[in-house]
C-alpha cells in the first residue's frame, strides 16, 4: 500500500502542469460540467466553512467561492486542501490570475486526506471530488470527514463510478486504449494515465461506496449518476 501513496504522488506530480488541459482532452470538456453541476448542487451558504479535500488545481473550490461571492458580507471560506504541493501550486498560480477571486477567501493546505490536521466539528460543507479514489484507506477517509465536519454538516463526493451496461463497451474502449495514447502525446506520460484510468475501475462501485459512506456515520446518504454513471454525486449528512 505505501507503493500506492508513492505511485499517486508521482502520477500527480508529473501531471500537474498540464493537468487542466488534459481534463478538458480527456473528457471533451464535460468535466467542467460536471463540475458545474457539483457545486451548484453544493449550494454553500454565505457563512459556510468549506473544505475542499483533494482539491488540486482549485476547480471546486473555485466554483464554490464564486458561489459565496454573491454574498458580499458572508463570513464563508474554503480550504483547498491536497497531498501534492505541486497540484496546489498550479492552483494558486492559477487563483492569482483569475481577478473574479477574493483571494482573501482561500487558504492552501498541504497534508493527507487521511489525516485531517483540523478540529473537530470545523466545516459546514466538504466536498472531494476526483480525489477519494487515489487515497489508499477509503474509510479513513471518510471517518476523517465524519470527524471535522460539524453537526448536519454536508458530505459531498464527485467521482468516476461504474457506467450503464449499454456504453460499457465504448467507455472501455475510450478508457483503456484512447485515454493513454493522449497522456502520451499531450503530455509525453503514458503511464500516470494509464494508473488513472485503472484507478476508476478498481473503485466500489455506487452501491457498495453508499454503503461505505453510511459505515463511517452519515445520514441521508443517497447518490445521482451523471453521464449514465461515468461519474456520481454521493451525499451525506454529519448526525
Ligand atoms: N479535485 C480536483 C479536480 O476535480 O480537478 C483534483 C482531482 S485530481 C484527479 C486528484 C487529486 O487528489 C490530486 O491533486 C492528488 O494529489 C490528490 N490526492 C491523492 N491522494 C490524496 C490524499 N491521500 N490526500 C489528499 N489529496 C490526495
């Protein structure tokens, strides 16, 4: 399992720089929607501390301080909060220069989602999105969650699922043919997307990661598939 932490730390690093452009290569852009739509199902209040966990290049977290800027005197945050230094790099680098974001409202914090160094009972909101997959222990993960979010506190997971039984064959073939080819030429890294798309299909799948989410605690625990299950949104609630 250490060669895991070693291996997703290395596939981070390497693709951190072109990181956006292969997302939007990758995915023909729909990412972004997704992302969209994650936020805006998300719906941070104007007060809401917000942690944004394997937040990388600040995608979420972007979105969701576009959200709280509606509210010019809303007391609300977000942590951007990743193992890689690298990846929170190229999101600062990146939050510098978009001038729509009160910097002000961000904070970086490098560390492992699997050891949170916050408090108990800290956030209203955490998301992770495209992230849990890559974390060795999944429950740590979540019990982490369960512990710094407070009472009533929202649980919110973006992540690639298992697809609908009718594109299952296409989605393979994109998955493990084409995806690595373009990590070659956009990116010269056949390898790190090669270890990204077997990560998605090692992952539990919509019912059995449901289940883990209710193990580590929350209530109202439900998901939505987006794409015919390419990806899903996983709510729950701190009790
Ligand atoms: N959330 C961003 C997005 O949607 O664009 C980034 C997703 S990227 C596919 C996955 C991120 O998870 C990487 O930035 C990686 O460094 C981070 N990550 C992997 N393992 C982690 C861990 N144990 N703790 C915190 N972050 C981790």
């Amino acid at each position: 399992m250490k060669n895991k932490v070693k291996v997703v730390h290395t596939v981070f690093a390497n693709v951190a720089d072109k990181y956006d452009l292969m997302n939007d290569a990758m995915s023909g852009g729909v990412h972004r929607l997704w992302k969209d739509y994650f936020t805006q199902r998300a719906k941070p209040m104007p007060n809401s501390k917000c942690v944004d966990v394997a937040g990388g290049t600040g995608d979420i977290a972007f979105r969701l301080l576009r959200q709280l800027q509606r509210a010019p005197n809303g007391t609300g945050n977000i942590t951007v909060f990743d193992i890689n230094q690298s990846m929170l790099d190229v999101g600062m680098n990146r939050a510098q220069n978009d001038k729509s974001l009160d910097l002000n409202k961000l904070n970086w914090i490098c560390g492992n989602a699997e050891a949170l160094p916050f408090e108990n009972n800290s956030f209203d909101l955490y998301t992770i999105a495209f992230g849990i997959r890559n974390c060795t222990h999944v429950d740590k993960v979540l019990s982490e969650a369960y512990r710094v979010l407070k009472p009533r506190g929202r649980f919110m997971c973006l992540e690639f699922s298992k697809v609908n039984g009718v594109i299952k064959p296409f989605y393979e073939f994109y998955s493990f043919q084409i995806i690595p080819v373009l990590g070659q030429v956009l990116a010269s890294d056949y390898n790190s997307y090669k270890y990204l798309v077997e990560s998605i299909r090692m992952f539990p799948d919509q019912q059995q990661f449901a289940r883990m989410i209710s193990d580590a605690g929350f209530t109202d625990v439900s998901y939505e598939n987006l794409s015919l299950g390419i990806c899903s949104i996983h709510t729950g609630v701190k009790k």
